[in-house]
C-alpha cells in the first residue's frame, strides 16, 4: 500500500516495520525524517492532511476557489437545514469523491454551522463569512456529522 500523507516519524516507522510503503511529500528534505520514506519533492500544490481535521492550503487553491464560486457551486449543493423551526446552517450533498470539496475532508451530508465562528445559518451570515475568509491566513469550520460536532482546520500557506 502506497501512503502518500505527511506522516510523523514515529508512524512511518510503525508503518515500515509492517511492511508499508511510505511517501512523503515536501519542498525540502528534513534531517528528522525517516531515510526510509521516500519523499517526492515539489511545491504543495493542493490540500494536505497534516493531523485528524487539520489541513494545510496553498494559498492559491483557495484563491481559485473563492474567485469562482460559481465553479465550486457545481460540486456541491447547500441546503439549509433547521432545527426547533429556526436555521441552523448549510447541508452538503451531491458532492463527488474527486471535488474540491471533498480534498478539503467534506463529506455528503455534513452539516456547516460556522466559519470562523461566523454562522452559516442563513445566506446573509454564509456571504458575511466568505467575505471575511478571503482575507484570513486560516480557517475553522464547525460542522455536525453524523451526530457528532467537529471543526475541521486550514492553515493557508504561501
């Protein structure tokens, strides 16, 4: 099995030791990683997953995204979802495995409460929010799936 996350030292070994195949992918090298991870070098050119709900962004992929809304709109559907009769935020559904979204660790069905801890629930507080994240360095989106709350976070690199 070809592993291709940034992982930590201690994984790769565990994961080697098991008879894994183990990649990393990085800019540069780094004299704490193990020599046995095979490291594909080259500049980040879209989300990695650097920790559970924890991403890092170049920031031109989500300059894309933002200065296209229309194109990010085409992969998925927003509806809102209520509770006790009031809106409580935006539902995900329809969106493909290969989408942006979904490279962002969105799923179908997850249920966005808050971005930066601005509510999503309804359109007026969602365009407030994106106004305010085009110009944020990183991002936090409170979400309800499958019953349980997470936040998931994004570091924006250049």
């Amino acid at each position: 099995t070809i592993l291709q996350k940034v992982i930590g030292r201690a994984a790769a070994r565990h994961l080697i030791a098991a008879g894994h195949d183990v990649t990393g992918i990085s800019e540069a090298g780094h004299p704490m990683l193990d020599a046995r991870v095979r490291l594909h070098r080259g500049p980040l050119t879209g989300p990695v997953l650097v920790a559970e709900h924890h991403y890092r962004v170049p920031r031109g992929y989500f300059d894309r995204m933002v200065n296209d809304p229309e194109s990010t709109m085409r992969e998925v559907r927003l509806v809102p979802t209520t509770s006790g009769g009031r809106r409580t935020g935006l539902k995900l559904s329809g969106m493909r495995p290969e989408s942006r979204m979904a490279a962002l660790g969105f799923q179908n069905g997850d249920q966005l409460e808050s971005l930066n801890d601005l509510p999503l629930a309804t359109p007026e507080q969602a365009l407030e929010a994106y106004a305010a994240a085009r110009s944020a360095d990183s991002l936090r989106v409170r979400l309800l799936r499958n019953g349980q709350r997470i936040e998931l976070r994004y570091d924006l690199v250049d």
